[in-house]
C-alpha cells in the first residue's frame, strides 16, 4: 500500500550467496511484480563501495531466470535504481545507526518494515544481530531477520546460537532459511499427499516399503573446502535439507495450512525417531580420478583442506519414525558430492502385490515388480509412477512403465528459484516454509551423538573416485534392510 514501504538491507552483500542467489531472486521478485509499491534494497558489507559500483556488481553477476525475458534490460535498471549500499562492520552499532539514517530517508515517513538478511558466517551472526537491532529496528512496523545454516555444528551450539539471537529478537522475528523447503516439489509434497484422493491412503508401513532421499552432485567442493570441512555432508545436507523433505512427507494431516500447524507435526515426526546409531551410516570421501585424459582432484586436493581430513563428503543412513503410520519403515538417506550425476529426489518403493497373479512374470526378483513413486526435486522435475503393464501383443508379457508427469512437458511456465519464494514469504510474514526453534532443536538431537561418535573415534571414511557412484558400503547399508537404492536403475 501507499502508507508502508519495506527495506530489505542484505548483510554480506559482497558475499557469494548474495551475487549469486538473493539479489537475482529480489530482482525476479520485482520483474514479476510480487515487491511492494515501496521498497528499498541495501546492501551491507565492510569494504568500501558505491551506490554505482553495488549496481554494477549487481547487474554483472546476475544470471536468473528472468534473463532471457523481454525488456529485462529496462526492468533491470528500474530494480538497480532501488538498490543502495552502506558500507560498515558487522559488529559496529555505529555503522547500523548509519544505515538506520539512511534507510529513514528512503522511508519518507511511511511505516518502515525492515527485512535483514544475514548472507554472512555465522560466527559473527549474533553481533550483527545485536548492532541490527539496536541501531537498526523498524521504529512503527516490523523487523525480521533471515537466517541460514550452518546454525552451529551441535545440538550445544545450536542452542547457544538460538538463546543468543533470542536476546534480541522474538522467535517470530526470525526465518530460518532451509532453502530446499523453497523448492517447487517440495512445496508440491503436501498437494500430492493431501488434495489426492490415491495416495494418502497408501502413505504408511501398510503399503509403503522403503522411503529413499537421495542427493547428489557431480561436483567437489571446489572453493567452498575451508567452510565444508568443518562441516562435512551431514550437517550440510542431511540434518537440514533431506530431514526437512523427511518430516514433511511423513507428516499426519496437518489441522490447517497455517505455519504452526504444519510445523506442529512436522516437529511431531522428528520427535518420533531415534537417534542415528552409527552402524546405520556409511561415510565417504571422494579422491582424485583420471578418466578420458582429464584429471579431478580428491577432496584433500583442495588447498583449503588439511591433508589428513576425515570429513565425509559421501554419507547414506537409514532412519526410523516411531510411531504407529511408519514404525519399521526405512528411510534411507544417501548425499554426496563429486559423484556421476546431478540430482536430488524422493523415491516411494511400494510393497509386493499379495498373491500376484502374475508373479511368474517377474522371475525370482519381485522387487522388481513393485511400484515405485518417484518425486524429482532437480534436475527436469518431474512426478512419475512406475507401474507394471501389459506389453502390447498376443502374448502375456509385462514390462514397467511410467505414469510420468514431466514439468517442462506439462507447464509452460519456469520453475521459480527457492530463495524467491521464500524471500517473498519472509516480506509477507508467511512462516510456513521456515524452520521453527524447536524443529531445529529437534533435527540436531537426532545427528549429534552420531557426529560426536564420528568426530571421537576418527572414524575413517570409505574413499570413491570422483565422479562415481560412491562407497559399495552404501549398497550393504541398504542391503541390511532388504532395500535396493532406486537411482542404480
Ligand atoms: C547448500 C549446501 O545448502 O546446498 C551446498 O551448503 C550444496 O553444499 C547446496 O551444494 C545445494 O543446493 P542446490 O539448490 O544447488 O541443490
């Protein structure tokens, strides 16, 4: 409306996440339509730049969708002229008040509603979250701040971290950014599940066998050595963004679409399982591989490394909810990087058809013979049910086909990044799609005593070649519970 305005100041503006993601996600944001009549964009950082020279940086690392759209040149400078910069510390009041005097000049006397995201490390997270604040804060409408992982490397300092940013700020100040709950499929989950009439009631150990959540990149760290290796995939893939998709795809049936009632019992869920024990998990790193002629480094290659690292960069896991819809289902994890493909998806391997008719068809491997649904986050998303069908003929001879819903066959439309989505809800005050204390809480307690166990006894990781499918050790893992990973074909 005419009478507010927000200000949406991106902290670390210099940073990779805020090239790279945010400022191409607030620029789509615009193109579409979807900002506010009056906002304001600022970047924040320490080194000394520009309004013209933030613009540029801008304008020259933006690669996003709307690229290849008509008048994105023109829309482009529309977008840029809202954008502004401040230099300053993280940790200066001083500097925020800076920043605060400014963006009262660009509110012109509406109601000021402030957006901060922090694209910066978190160990200086809770400073700049106490200079924000202090100096900073919206005088007559809302303040929120966008967090993202890593939110520590424990439930100890997770906890820490929450109780530090609660000093200054409300819980519903806070979004804590998971970006895969961004994503279209995933977001997609719940439709599937519950404005279905057939799956809903296929959703648990009565027809479901195995669930597997399987993420993997064809590419190394490349870079990024110096903050993964304090990491490793675990925390960097599977307590966040694979337990999320987990939680919500097993959710009951929320009371409504309300934030808390969906983070209600997707905490319900994670509350539910036990702890990882080690003997349910496989880990491994990736080393160096020649293939045609072409040379990739191993994961201690890379300079940022130290040379005896044992951090995962492979992990599969298989978890347990306790509770009445799942108990002894598994549900498998597998995440990598620098493996043979791109790809991120859920896979539903159904049970065997009792007494099936044609079970003479299969041969002696019925596991070939059930359905499997599969869900592709990325890359060509896509939904599609594999089923067994009759080949067309006069004899009886049967095949697996599938029922496929293909993204870019069916909708003409690009699929929008996660960050637009959720930056929009963070503006709108839609929590639903951020993680709630308690829900991260919650994921910590199920992988802390795991990462204690891994970090204390050295556990040394299985090696694989850049660019394979990872450790064998992964296929015994599934092979203890009578799974086979679906990706393998
Ligand atoms: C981030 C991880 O959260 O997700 C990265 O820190 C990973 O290591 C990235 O590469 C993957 O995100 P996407 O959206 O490219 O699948």
């Amino acid at each position: 409306d005419d009478k507010s305005t927000v200000s949406i100041t991106v902290v670390g503006a210099s940073g990779d996440l805020a090239k790279k993601k945010i400022f191409p996600a607030l620029f789509a944001l615009y193109y579409e339509d979807c900002l506010p009549k009056h906002f304001t964009i600022f970047g924040y950082a320490r080194s000394k730049m520009t309004d013209a020279e933030l613009r540029n940086m801008v304008r020259k690392t933006l690669t996003c969708r709307i690229d290849k759209r008509e008048n994105c040149g023109e829309k482009m400078e529309e977008f840029l002229s809202r954008c502004f910069y401040q230099s300053g510390q993280y940790d200066s009041e001083e500097n925020f008040e800076e920043l605060d005097k400014k963006l009262k000049e660009h509110e012109a006397g509406r109601v000021s509603n402030r957006l901060f995201y922090l694209s910066i490390p978190p160990n200086i997270f809770v400073n700049a979250v106490k200079c924000a604040t202090l100096s900073a804060t919206s005088a007559n409408g809302w303040t929120r701040v966008i967090v993202e992982k890593p939110f520590g490397r424990d439930s100890e300092s997770s906890a820490a971290l929450t109780s530090a940013l609660k000093q200054y700020l409300e819980e519903d100040q806070i979004f804590r950014i998971d970006h895969y709950l961004g994503k279209e499929l995933i977001e997609n989950l719940s439709v599937l599940r519950f404005s279905n009439l057939i799956f809903e009631p296929l959703w648990s150990r009565q027809y479901i066998r195995n669930v597997q959540l399987i993420f993997s990149e064809d590419f190394g760290t490349e870079g990024r050595g110096g903050y993964f290796d304090h990491y490793g995939i675990i925390r960097d893939i599977m307590q966040n963004h694979l337990l999320q998709i987990l939680a919500i795809f097993a959710m009951e049936t929320p009371v409504s679409l309300d934030a808390e009632d969906i983070r209600n019992e997707k905490v319900k869920v994670l509350r539910s399982m036990m702890p990882l024990r080690a003997d349910d998990v496989v880990i491994g790193q990736y080393k160096s591989h020649t293939k045609g002629g072409v040379s990739y480094p191993g994961y201690t290659d890379d300079k940022t490394v130290p040379n005896d690292s044992l951090t995962p960069t492979f992990a599969a896991a298989a978890l347990f909810i306790n509770n009445a819809r799942w108990d002894g289902v598994p549900f498998l994890m597998k995440a990598g990087k620098a493996l043979h493909n791109r790809r991120a998806e859920i896979r539903v391997q159904f049970r065997h058809v009792p007494g099936n008719l044609y079970n003479r068809s299969f041969g002696t491997d019925l596991d070939r013979a059930t359905n499997e649904l599969v869900i592709r986050v990325q890359p060509d998303e896509a939904i599609y049910l594999k089923i067994n069908n009759k080949v067309p003929g006069l004899g009886m001879r049967l095949d697996r086909s599938n029922l496929n819903l293909l993204y870019k066959a069916r909708y003409s439309k690009e699929i929008p990044c996660a960050y637009e989505r959720l930056l929009l809800d963070a503006i709108e005050g839609e929590r639903r799609l951020f993680i709630r204390s308690d829900e991260l809480d919650a994921a910590w307690s199920l992988f802390t005593p795991l990462l204690k166990e891994l970090d204390e006894k050295k556990i040394i990781p299985e090696y694989y070649p850049y660019g394979s499918r990872g450790p064998v050790g992964a296929h015994y893992l599934a092979a203890k519970y009578n799974v086979k990973w679906g990706d393998l074909g």
